[in-house]
C-alpha cells in the first residue's frame, strides 16, 4: 500500500524496518521519520499526539493463545476476557493492546499480567505464541490470521477490542505532507487494488 500510494503522490520511499513501535515515534517526533506505518488504531489518545492519516484499513486486537499441550499450554483454552483473570499476556510496548488490557484487567475485577516487550513486533509475539515460548499475546487479527493459518499449535481466542480504523501515523506540524498522503490514500482506495 505504501508503494502505490508513493506513486500516486509522486513521493519516493525510503523504507526503515522497525520493531520498537516506541523507538518508531520517537524518530518520528525528532524529524528522522516522517511517517510510521504500523497497525495504529484511530484512538484519542493517538489523535492527540500526532497527525493521523485517512483510514487505512479495518483491524482488531485478539488474544493469541497456544494450545500445543506438548509444550506446556494449559489445557483450558481462553474463551472469554474473563478467563484472563491471574494470566500473563504479551503485547508490543507502546500499543494500545497495552492500555486496553489494563482497562479490561479493571473491568473484569482481577488481575490480567501485562507482559510487554520493546524489542519485539506483533509478527514475532505471534511467532513466539506459535513455537509455545509465550503461551498469550494480543495482536491484531491479520497478524493472528496469518500465523493461525500456518500454525495448528495457536488459536485466536477472543476479541480484546471492536474493530478500529487504523491509520498511519506523521508529526501534528507536517500538514502539507499528511495532506498528500490522505489524497494519495482516498485515491488509492478506489482502484481494485487496494481490495
């Protein structure tokens, strides 16, 4: 999506793969990035500190759950978010599968673990939950889809959030720049290719 909607605007793209999402805004608030494409729901709390582009795509937070019982996973799979009460669950510091876990935690009335990794993106968290070196993650779907289809060892467990717009993120100052990106998004979203 980034390549056509380059071409669309007439933009060239210089790609730096990142796994820290919090490493990722921080290059972009000091001028280094000027865009971070990730998996970055339409929340408040994003649209209060950054410029967020036109809707990308739709997406939600799932919970991951390995279910190889040859590697040690509980035999009692997840089905609800109540069944996370007194769990370890992994997510990608600085998202906000992060925060809504904090705020389920106090909705269901116990503890849920917050695991969080700074190194790790939300393909590796799934890969790890895949392989049974964590048994919990929460991702978005696609990831989750993805490896799922792979791997009969993980399950998609339950849905951690509603399905979100997500978006792409740029600095709050750097309108003339959003501006071509959200013209090159709207136009992109109406060829067949972006379906």
């Amino acid at each position: 999506i980034v390549r056509q909607v380059a071409q669309v605007i007439d933009v060239p793209v210089k790609y730096h793969p990142v796994t820290s999402l919090d490493g990722a805004f921080k290059k972009l608030e000091d001028g280094v990035y000027d865009i971070v494409v990730a998996d970055i729901p339409l929340t408040l709390d994003f649209q209060e500190r950054y410029r967020l582009s036109e809707p990308v795509y739709l997406d939600k937070q799932v919970l991951l759950q390995n279910i190889d019982t040859a590697v040690g996973a509980e035999t009692k799979e997840i089905s609800s978010v109540l069944d996370l009460a007194e769990k370890s669950v992994w997510v990608v510091a600085g998202t906000p599968a992060e925060e809504r876990l904090k705020a389920l935690s106090e909705e269901i009335g116990d503890t849920i673990y917050v695991k969080y990794s700074e190194e790790y993106g939300s393909e590796l968290l799934a890969m790890l939950t895949s392989i049974g070196e964590i048994r919990l993650c929460v991702v978005n779907e696609k990831v989750a889809k993805a490896i799922a289809k792979d791997s009969p060892t993980v399950k998609i467990s339950t849905d951690i959030s509603f399905t979100q717009f997500q978006a792409w993120c740029m600095r709050r100052d750097d309108h003339r720049f959003a501006a071509k990106i959200d013209s090159g998004l709207i136009l992109f979203k109406s060829t067949p290719e972006y379906k």
